[in-house]
C-alpha cells in the first residue's frame, strides 16, 4: 500500500488497492513449494502419516514471531502465544483513569506523576522527579519537559511521542458515569481537582504548592473513592516513598 | 518420479516379505535422522529409484536387504572399484562386464533413501561414470551409468558439485539423436544438478543445457515430457531471469506448453505448471505471450476439473503470477461479463473451500489482485458466494489466510486510484461488509505481531472512519475495542504504526469524541 502525501496535514498511507506480485523464492510461497517436494517424496517413501507431522516441523519456523513492544523483544513461537504474551506482560492497566501501559514500571511512573499529590508536591520543591522511561537508563528530571527533551535526544524517541497521552474517550465514558453513579458519596470537587487531566500540570502544581508542606502535617485533599481500589491519601509520615501509593492502584487486566 | 506400481509387479515373492522389514527398518532408521531427513525431503532432487518407466531394467536381481548406512558406504567403494576394472578389461564379455559392474554400483545407490553419495564420491566415481558417457558406448552402458549420477546428483550442494566433469557429456547425450530413455535419464541427472544450487544452474546455462531440455517438452511421449519439464523448471527457478527469458524464445515452446496444458496427463501437466510458474514470475516477456495465447483460459480450466493436489499448486500459482505480472490480464482477458472470468472467481472459490492451506492462502492471494482491478471486478467478486466465505476465513483461518483475505475485503471497498489521487471509497461494500462483522477481524490483524498484517488493520479501521456514513464508524470501531487496539503502539518498536496510530486516535478520538452523548 502505498504511502499518499496529498493532504498535509495528515500522512496517513491510505488504502489503495494494488496487484502484489511476488519472486519465486519468495517467503510467500515457501508452503506451496514445500508441499510439492513432500507430495513427490511421499509416493516413494510412504510418507504418508509422518507427512504432517514433517510440514508442521518445517512450518514452524516461519511462523516464530518477536515482540515488537519496545524494550521487550521476546521471542515467540507463534501468533496465538504472541497474543497470550502480549495480555501477561503489555497490559498493565491503570485503576484510577484506565489508561494502559506496557510494563508494569511504565504503569508505576505513570501512577506517581498523575495520580500522586506527594510526587508534584516535591516536583514543586525542585527535586528530580521525573525519571527517564527507558530502563536501566537511571536519569531524573525537575520537568516533565526536560524529561521529554533527554527521550528525544538521548534515546531517539519521536518528538510527538506523548508518555501523557489526553485521556481516550472510552475511558471519558467509564469515569463520566462513573461519576453519575448516586451510590457513591465522593466529593466532586476533587475527584475533578484529582483528574489532572482536565487541569495543567502547572496548575496542579501551583495549587499543590500552596498547601503546607511541612512534613507531619497531612494534606487537606483527600482523593476521591472513585472505586473501591481508589488511592486512599496516607501520610507522609507512612509513606515509604513515591511507589508506594501506586501498588494500590496497579490492576493487570 | 517413482513408479511403486512399476516394482511392486517386478519383485519376486519371496523377497517382498523381506522388504517389508526393511521398509519398516528403513522408516524407523530414517525417523532418527531426523533433520537431515528434513533437509532431504525439502530439496528439489529426486531419486530415481526403479528407472525410466517403460525401460525393461532388473531391478531387484539380488536380496534387497535393508544394510546398516556404514555396509552400505564400504559396498559402494568396492563397487566403484569393480567398475574401475571392468572398464579397463579388453577382452571377450567386456561390454557386459562394464554393464554388469555398472548395475551393481546403480542398485547400491538406488536402496536406500540416504545413498552413498559421500562413499562414491570418495571413490572416485565420477570420472569413471562420465568414462562411461562416452559417445559411442551402448545405450544400456549409458542408461547405467546416467542412472548412477542421477542419484549422486541428489546430495547436498558440496557433494552436487562433484559432477562437474560429467556435466558436459550429460548434456550432449540430450541431443535428438540419443535414445529417448537414455536422453531421459540425463535429464533427470541434469534436473537434480540444478535442483537447489544457483551456481551450479548457471553452469549448466552456460554449458548450454536449456534449449535441448526445451526440445524434449516438445514431442508427445509422456515421460520424457515430464522429466525434461521437471528438470527445466529447476534449471530456470532463477533468481536471474535470464533463462526464463531465453526459455520462452525457443522456437515452440510456447506451443508445446499451450498443447500439454490442454491435454496431458496431470502428471505431464504438473511438471509443465511448475516451468509456467518460473516463466511467469520472472519473465515479464513471458508473462505477456503467455497471457496473450489462451494460457488463462486453460489454467482456469484444469483447476476446475482437477482435485489432485499436485496440479492444482502450480496451476493456481502460475494464474496468480500471471495476474500479477500482467495487467492485461484482468482487464482484458478476464474483463467482467466474460465467460472465463467468472469461472475464473469460482475456482478461486473452489480453492478457498478446499482443506488445503495452500490452495486456500493463494487463491485468496489472486482474488486480492483480482479485487485490485476495476469497478465492475469488484461488484462480480463482490456479488459472488465468495463474501460469506472470506468473512468467515477472516474470522476464522490461520493467520496468512487472514491477511490475504484481507487484502480482497480491503480492496472490494476502495475504487482503484489513478496516479496520487486520494482513493475513494465503495460505500456500498464498505457499508455491507462492516454490517456483517468483518471489523473485528481486521482489528485483530491489529494487535498481531506482524507488521504488514497491523498496517492493514490499521488502513481499513481509516476506511470506517472516514467512510461510515452519519459518523458512525468512530463508534464501531469503539465497540470492538479497537481504541484499545491502536494504543498498543504508542509503544512499538516501529514509528510507522505508531504514526498512523497515533493519528488516527487524535483525529477521530479526540477531546471532543462521545462529548454531545452524555
């Protein structure tokens, strides 16, 4: 199919239909040849019951598949296990706003720099929070901008790549009724207040900032109970550090 | 090549009870070879194991007892040297001395699946072997003897390339003057030379091999049809296509294929199918002469009245090919409302209905070039029983059937474009084919591992998007989780599909989406 540049706003490579030709020792012909030589041999050499079992050995090969998640590059024997391998380790899912990473580490980082008051309140006091996404790499920024520069720079990651993609509408959808549902009695204010979404993160840090900071007094915003397995806000003084909040909140669909 | 028929009338009783042990021996000993048996079942060689069909040879004068490999090796090399003396013998008997060793030595070689091809070489038997080509010599001294390298032939690369020597008299014993089975039993040994080394191909080429194995496709007798035509497909299986070029330049070759197409027995017309199947994928002037004589016609033909497996590969895959190759092909000898063409789309049903992988992944491949062509292609597959079929294939087969598959459903919803315009799309197609649920499939092309498959995926869920009429698609595409298909490549290793991904989401799936729901 072939790449169209006519609109330029968009580079999408639409659907053209084209005839696909191929070369005769083309991997796409390797079954049919195979089955030639094996049909052949089989009248000779009364092949007959291994013959299944011989295409299937051979095919096997072609069919081996690796990972394509970044980072990841497992390898796997076919589609369908690419598939199970993919559901065990890629879908770490957030519980708070439903948005999905592919490593659980991912999930973690997401969970303290959108759901954790405590993470921008230090943000806002100037320590490295931000950590590079890429792992074993080990640098922290003060911004989520500078941490988005050393990506792009350092480990070649596209300038349009987003680590804080705008929530999906599907997830819109579940949170807005969610938030309709009259059983639950949660502040509206600040599960809106709680959704960084809707709010700049300069904002949220500014109005983090105002609060008191010092280090036995508790914060006045209590996160909204959205669900059950909602971030209840603990202490400073029992928190063990900035990952600990996440464990909570870490589901794997 | 081998005919069981043929040996099983020849074996005496006794013997045959033997055989079946060694059968049975030979198998299990095969089985534990496991990879090399593998190797050796997927090479384009073939032994010959009870001669050239209607030739009267013994075959199984002696006990055929199953021997261990290594009895069989040490046999061999004495053989050799057996053949060594009676050749350099003089006196009374010495024609039948050397026909004698020499038959000894091709038994050796014709037993087992795995021959003795190190242990002869070894030995030296190649030089002896192509003493015995020296012209002049008896036909049943050259049968012998061509029979021997016909099998030595049979090894890997390395070992093939010990026959060098013995490649020029092989070619000249091809000559219309030859007998037909002896001609025949060099082209085999010239087949397998060929078989799976491009080098040695290219020797053969330059020692000028091509035209006197085209002019044995041309006469009527069955074998050699079929031997001259098996070795000729290996001999021009390319990639250079040279030799399919200068294949379809010889003077009546066009004809003789255009003949046995029509008329050969399935075997003949397999190992004919297979030369078109090189022919059509490497020579762009083939392709054309082949589309313009009624070579479609007849592939459409033998599909439709054939179910024998063997046939129906390379026929099925030279009409691929010269679809592909040709776009005279689908507009004008299979143009819409001509008899040929919709036979044509039902035996690509045909094949799609068959148990066969193979058929079923390449017919679905010509329907897609089909499906590629104009307008009106598109309502004749579109209105044909194909489309219940493809949806369920698409559901359903294994994943390279999917994805061919998908490339007609694809191409039945989009007009063909000229040049860079924007493609348009066939609503009605488009619209019916969601309805009956070919979105989840192509969302599962998605989320497979395969970049091709996910590109696919991804350009038909923009053709719901774009296309549904009342902004429906956004939706549909909700609904089968195909949001949560896209997202996956926020973080995959390729920046093309992340790219279209990503695009995609942001303008179909933006702030604004699903807002005027609530």
């Amino acid at each position: 199919m072939d790449v169209e540049n006519q609109n330029p706003d968009s580079e999408f490579p639409f659907w053209k239909p084209i005839p696909r030709r191929f070369q005769p020792d083309s991997p796409f012909f390797a079954i049919g040849n195979l089955e030639r030589e094996l049909l052949v041999k089989q009248v000779a050499l009364e092949l007959t019951e291994e013959k299944e079992q011989l295409e299937d050995l051979i095919q096997e090969d072609v069919r081996e598949v690796f990972c394509p998640i970044v980072g990841c590059g497992a390898r796997l024997a076919s589609m369908e296990d690419f598939e199970n391998h993919y559901n065990a380790r890629h879908t770490a899912s957030c519980s708070v706003c439903f948005r999905v990473y592919p490593t659980s580490r991912l999930l973690s980082i997401h969970v303290s720099e959108a759901h954790d008051s405590f993470f921008q309140a230090k943000v806002a006091r100037g320590y490295d929070m931000y950590e590079c996404l890429v792992e074993g790499c080990g640098l922290k920024f003060k911004s989520y901008k500078s941490r988005h520069q050393h990506l792009v720079d350092k480990h070649k990651f596209p300038t349009s790549f987003e680590f804080f993609k705008k929530a999906l509408p599907s997830k819109k959808h579940r949170m807005k009724s969610q938030r309709k549902k009259p059983s639950h009695s949660h502040k509206e204010d600040t599960s809106g207040m709680m959704e960084v979404e809707n709010a700049a993160i300069d904002d949220l840090v500014s109005a983090v900032s105002k609060l008191n900071t010092s280090d036995s007094t508790p914060s006045s915003i209590s996160f909204g109970r959205r669900n059950p397995k909602g971030m209840t806000f603990v202490p400073r003084a029992v928190q063990h550090g900035k990952g600990s909040n996440s464990d909570s909140s870490v589901t794997k669909r | 090549m081998a005919d069981p028929g043929f040996s099983s009338t020849k074996r005496d009783p006794i013997k045959s009870s033997v055989g079946n042990a060694a059968g049975i021996r030979r198998r299990e000993h095969a089985v534990t070879v496991g990879k090399e048996r593998r190797e050796s079942l997927v090479r384009a060689k073939r032994l010959c194991r009870v001669g050239i069909s209607d030739v009267e040879v013994d075959v199984e004068s002696d006990m055929m007892i199953d021997e261990e490999q290594s009895i069989l090796e040490s046999q061999t090399s004495l053989a050799v040297q057996n053949l060594k003396s009676a050749l350099a013998y003089q006196g009374k008997g010495a024609m039948q001395k050397r026909v004698g060793a020499l038959q000894k030595l091709r038994r050796l070689l014709s037993r087992s699946e795995f021959p003795p091809v190190e242990s002869a070489l070894k030995a030296g038997a190649v030089a002896i072997l192509a003493q015995c080509l020296s012209f002049g010599s008896p036909d049943e001294q050259l049968l012998e003897a061509a029979w021997c390298l016909t099998n030595i032939a049979a090894g890997n690369p390395e070992e093939t390339k010990a026959l060098l020597p013995a490649l020029p008299l092989l070619i000249a014993h091809l000559g219309e003057k030859s007998s037909s089975p002896v001609a025949e039993q060099c082209a085999w040994a010239l087949g397998n030379v060929a078989g799976d080394d491009e080098e040695l191909r290219n020797v053969l080429l330059i020692q000028g091999a091509l035209i006197p194995l085209a002019r044995m496709m041309l006469p009527y007798r069955r074998s050699t049809v079929r031997t001259a035509a098996w070795a000729l497909s290996n001999l021009i299986k390319g990639p250079n296509p040279k030799a399919a070029n200068e294949l379809i330049c010889v003077d009546g070759v066009l004809d003789a294929i255009v003949r046995h197409l029509t008329k050969a027995d399935d075997e003949s017309a397999t190992e004919v199918a297979w030369v078109v199947v090189y022919l059509s994928a490497l020579s762009n002037i083939a392709t054309s002469m082949l589309v313009k004589s009624d070579v479609l016609q007849l592939l459409v033909n033998r599909l439709a009245t054939s179910n024998s497996l063997q046939l129906m590969i390379p026929v099925l895959r030279s009409l691929g090919n010269l679809i592909a190759g040709d776009s005279h092909a689908t507009y004008t000898v299979l143009s819409p409302g001509l008899a040929v063409t919709d036979n044509a789309i039902q035996v690509m049903i045909k094949c799609l209905k068959s148990e066969q992988r193979v058929l079923k992944k390449e017919a679905a491949w010509v329907l897609s070039n089909i499906a590629a062509g104009s307008v009106e292609h598109k309502q004749l597959i579109y209105s044909s029983e194909a489309v219940p079929l493809l949806l369920h294939l698409l559901s359903a087969a294994p994943f390279d059937i999917r994805k061919e598959v998908a490339y007609i459903l694809g191409n039945l919803c989009v007009a063909p474009t000229k040049g860079d315009e924007k493609s348009s799309l066939i609503l009605e197609h488009l619209v019916s084919l969601v309805e009956k649920g070919c979105l989840p499939g192509f969302i599962d092309l998605v989320r497979s591992a395969d970049i091709e498959a996910a590109r696919l995926g991804l350009q038909f869920i923009e053709l719901v998007l774009r296309g549904m009429p009342n902004g429906k698609g956004p939706k549909l595409v909700e609904q089968e989780d195909g949001i949560e298909a896209m997202e996956r490549f926020q973080f995959h290793e390729n920046e093309d599909l992340r790219t279209m991904a990503n695009s995609l989401v942001d303008k179909y799936f933006g702030e604004d989406y699903g807002l005027d729901e609530l």
